[in-house]
C-alpha cells in the first residue's frame, strides 16, 4: 500500500482470500480493509464505517452492483464502492481509497 511516508507491505497476497477482507494498521495508525475480488484485483479501502465509526468494513460482504465492487457493512448494510470509496447508497458519503502495488513473490 501507499500512504504518506511511501509504499509499506502489508499481507501476502496468498493471505487474501477473494470475497474476504483484511484489516491492516496504517503507520499513523488508521485502519485499511483489503479485498482481493476473483479476478485477483485488490483494493484497500479505509477500515472504518463513516456511519457509525465502527473498525468493520474488513469483515463485511462483498459484491458488484452494476459492474462496481463494493464491499457492504456488517453494521448497517451500506455498500462502499472498493474501487473509489463512494457509498452507493448515500452520495455524500465516502471512505478513502488507499493505492495498493502487488508484489510478484
């Protein structure tokens, strides 16, 4: 993943299980959630669920709603697009979208 101070690693990628999140400790001490979809794309996405500022969307439900990845709250059920961080079900509302490399082993 990429965040201020350059690119870290994270997991292996033999760690993410398509249709399964991942929660990671960014260096300044936020949350990513990381998916890996069954094509082998991965995105990291902020951990934490703007509604109710739970640490969850890591353990939420994945899925795609007109061809967007999304990954669904455990919580309340709002859907967060994986690729840009808008929720689909309030505009107004986003998580943020960390940019993540993929090392080949």
């Amino acid at each position: 993943m990429h965040g201020p101070g350059g690119w870290f690693p994270v997991c292996a990628l033999t760690a993410l299980t398509p249709g399964r999140g991942v929660a990671a400790l960014l260096p300044d001490g936020g949350q990513a959630a990381l998916f890996r979809d069954r094509t082998g794309t991965v995105y990291a996405i902020g951990n934490r669920d703007p509604f109710t500022g739970a640490q969850v969307l890591s353990r939420g439900l994945t899925g795609s709603a007109a061809g967007r990845p999304y990954v669904a709250s455990p919580l309340l059920k709002q859907r967060f697009d994986l690729a840009g961080g808008a929720c689909l079900d309030d505009p107004e509302v986003a998580v943020p979208v960390y940019p993540v490399r993929v090392r080949e082993a």
